[in-house]
C-alpha cells in the first residue's frame, strides 16, 4: 500500500501541501489542468526552489484575477463536479476536505452545512490548493495518508469576522481528535485548509510508520520562523509488509496501551468500568487476573485505544476505579484486513466478519451476538449456529 505521511514540524497549510507533494513528484502540468477546468477564469500555479532556514523547498505561487467571491459549499461541489480534467478518485478526495471544513464553520457559526459560506478558504487559491493537493495525491497514487502530530502556532490573527486567537475558530474545531503538538512560534503555523486537508484525508497521526520511502517532499510556507525551517515534509513510500509476497498484504496501525492493576475494586465494579472505557472509543479491554504485592489477588486491566482517546479512558479508569497509576506505551499492530458480510444459511440471512489470510483465502466467523441472536430465535446453541454457517461458506 502506497502511503503519504505528513511530518507538520511546522503546522500545515494549503500551499505547503501541494509544494510538498509537487516535489515528492506529482505532476505540476496535471495539476493545473485539474484546476483550471473548475471554471474560475484564467489562473496560473508556479513553483521556486526557496530556502527556510538553510533547506530547499518548493514553494507554490498562484496567481489569478481578483475577485470578492463567498461560495456555498454547494457552489465548489458544483465545479468539482463539472471538471473534466480531474479524476473521479481526486474530487471525492476535494469533496471530502471541503465537507470537513463546511462542517467546522457551520459549527462554528451557528448555521448549517448548506448556509454556510466560505470566506477565506473559498478564494481561489484556496480553492486550488485543495483541490491541487486531491490530484496530487491521486497523481502519486496514495491509498493512505497518515500525519505527525500538528503544531498550531500562537498569538492572533485577523479575519473577516475579526481578531481571534491561534489557532482560528474553524482551524481548532478540525483538530477535534487530532493530536496537537505544543509550539510557542508567534504566528498560525496551521491553517483551517491544512487542518481540512487531514480531518478528510488521515487516518492515523503519529510517528512515522513502518515504511519504505520512494520520495520526500517539502512544502515552504510563507514566513520565516526563527529556529526552524518553516516547511512541511511528506514522505511517500510503501507501508512494510510481514511477507513481500503475500496476496494479502497485513493493515499496519498504532494504538496506545493503557495498563493498570487493581487490587481494592470489586469485580462488578471493574466490569463495568470496562464496559464505559468500551462505550467511550476503547478499540479492546482485558482483563488478567494477577498477584500483586503482598500476596493478594488482583487484575489487570489493560485497555487498547486510538491515541487521540488515551486521555479520556484514563479519566474515566481512575473515576470508576480504586487505581492510583495507570501505565500508558505505545504499540503497533499488524491486522488481517477483514470486511462484515452476510451469507444465507438454512436459518436465514447471518452476518458474519471475513478476514483475508496471507495465502489469499478468505476465513469467516460469525461474532458471538449474532451467533446468540440467531440461537434464540431457532432454539439452538451458538455452537450449532456457527456450525451451520460455516457448512454454508465452505459446503
């Protein structure tokens, strides 16, 4: 699988990711067919080799006639919709970035999605930028986008709608259940374009993956910061693989671990402690029971989450538990890709969850409440039931 990840040592903007792409080798011409076919009159897009900080990056020009435009979100899907030079794969991609950030103003505003009106990002070069960097992933044929965590910058900036605090109204609403990283740089190092650009399109932020790289690219953006090199790195390659070659290539993801024992909680307490961190995003719970100091029995409870959702688990383990510390680390996983399916049975219609094996075959179970839903109605254990599909997949 094709992978682009995004190091934001320095925030992220609109022009710093199609410069970064551009020079991790996306098609400059392509690109500007792309954009010049949504209708906005004549439009040029340049690059220049600068330096930031002593590094080279390409940064992006784009020039156009001037105009007082504020679009509906309906107008841009509109001319994403009408462009002919742009593939099917790059406007669901610009749609998808321009439905997030409509999202957030809305929010933001007190309106719907429908009557919110873009100010700022519904300029024309904020309009290339993002649809720029759609062809440009689609150009270099990244199936996957995955991101560092984002520094916002801070201080205050001024808008159509007056001085705000960094990072802007709609910018910080995007980074909902995006890890920030702390930055005292005196100016917004992320805009709502670059915050659009990863709430649509990243599905994974943190250190870098296991990858082989086939490309970097830096994206300059527009000021010089002091200490650093104002630029935003993508590194494009392949995500590793456990066998080459394997039909079936494993899903790669990081989640964090979080880690406790607990020796002065009852049993129901614990269970249902795990039932809330479960409803509140937790990927997994388990419990193992252990002896702790002293000779007493205890539990550990270990629970696996996205990184974004850490903090909140942790809150919720120490409110409904005796715990006083609570280990947290890391981990990689590597993960069958798997897909929910139904097949017809003699007792009817049963969902069920097919991962793919690495020698190309497909290998189906149906879950434990299906099962037991299915038992119920039949008068049948869930062992019967599951036997019964498994007859039906592999007769």
């Amino acid at each position: 699988m094709r992978v682009a990840y995004f190091d934001c040592l320095s925030g992220i903007s609109g022009d710093m990711t199609l410069g970064a792409l551009i020079d991790a080798g996306a098609s400059l011409e392509r690109i500007v067919q792309g954009v010049r076919s949504l209708g906005l009159g004549e439009l040029s897009i340049t690059t220049e080799d600068v330096r930031k900080a002593g590094f080279r990056a390409v940064q992006v020009t784009i020039t156009h006639p001037p105009e007082h435009a504020h679009r509906h979100l309906h107008h841009i899907e509109a001319m994403i919709d009408q462009a002919d030079a742009i593939s099917e794969g790059a406007k669901r991609r610009a749609r998808d970035i321009f439905a997030a950030l409509a999202a957030a103003e809305a929010k933001v505003h007190g309106t719907s999605i429908q009557k919110v009106h873009f100010h700022e990002v519904g300029a024309i070069d904020s309009i290339a930028d993002i649809v720029g960097s759609a062809i440009a992933l689609d150009d270099l044929e990244i199936a996957a986008v995955e991101a560092s965590a984002v520094p916002t910058g801070t201080g205050f900036i001024q808008i159509d709608h007056g001085r705000v605090s960094i990072p802007a109204p709609a910018t910080a609403e995007l980074l909902c259940d995006i890890p920030i990283a702390a930055s005292e740089a005196p100016i917004e190092l992320t805009t709502p374009t670059g915050a659009a650009i990863l709430k649509a399109t990243a599905r994974r932020f943190g250190s870098v993956p296991a990858m082989t790289p086939r490309a970097v690219g830096y994206g300059a953006g527009q000021k010089d910061l002091e200490g650093q090199a104002n630029v935003l790195r993508v590194l494009v390659g392949e995500l590793a693989e456990a066998d080459g070659d394997s039909p079936s290539p494993l899903e790669y993801d990081r989640v964090t671990v979080l880690e406790t024992n607990i020796d002065n909680t009852p049993a129901e307490d614990i269970a249902a402690a795990c039932e809330a961190v479960l409803e509140a995003g937790a990927l997994d719970v388990i419990q193992t029971p252990c002896v702790m100091k002293k000779g007493r029995s205890g539990v550990q409870v270990s629970v696996l989450c996205p990184e974004g959702r850490a903090c909140e688990l942790e809150r919720i383990l120490f409110l409904a538990t005796g715990t006083i510390g609570i280990r947290r680390y890391r981990a990689e996983r590597h993960k069958l890709a798997r897909r929910s399916v139904t097949r017809e049975t003699e007792l009817g219609p049963v969902v069920g969850k097919e991962c793919r094996l690495p020698d190309g075959s497909w290998r189906f179970a149906v879950e434990y409440e299906e099962a037991k839903a299915v038992a119920d109605r039949h008068r049948l254990s869930v062992h019967q039931v599951r036997e019964i599909a498994q007859r039906a997949v592999s007769p």
